[in-house]
C-alpha cells in the first residue's frame, strides 16, 4: 500500500483513527476525562492509533502533528459536557 502523501488524506487518516478511538473506548474516555487522566488511561490505545498514522503517511506530513490534533479534537474537544476538574 501506498503512503498517503496529501495533507487532506492525512487528516482524514487521523480523524478517522481518532474517531475509532472514541467509538470503542467511550467508557475509558469518559472516566479519564472526568478523573483528569484521559491520556494515562488511553496511553496504548493512542499509541497503537500512533504507530497505524505513521505507517501509513509520508514522513513529512507525521512531522505535522495531524494525529495529535485529532486526538484533542475528537477525545477532548467534543467531550467538553463531561464534568471534569481538567475545565
């Protein structure tokens, strides 16, 4: 398979694992945000989605740091009603 070479697809490719993430680890997510230890709680499952982004991009569009700004987007960003001491 070919390396996603477009910032778009890249992003997509994040976003999607991100939202993978989010999917199957609701429980995880929502008691890490609520006990200030989301990414203690999620650290493999993030860095699993981490090691797939990188397999399949392009050096130069990993160095963008589009899966850390799913990561935030998706498991933190739209998670905002929990109640949480993080905000």
């Amino acid at each position: 398979m070919a390396l996603i070479e477009t910032e778009e697809a890249a992003r997509r490719l994040a976003r999607a694992i991100a939202s993978d993430l989010s999917l199957y680890n609701e429980e995880k997510i929502v008691e890490g945000i609520t006990r200030d230890s989301l990414f203690a709680k999620l650290a493999e499952e993030i860095e699993e989605g981490r090691a797939l982004f990188r397999s399949r991009v392009a050096p130069e569009l990993y160095a963008k740091n589009f899966y850390d700004r799913a990561i935030i987007d998706i498991l933190v960003r739209s998670k905002g009603h929990i109640k949480s001491v993080m905000w």
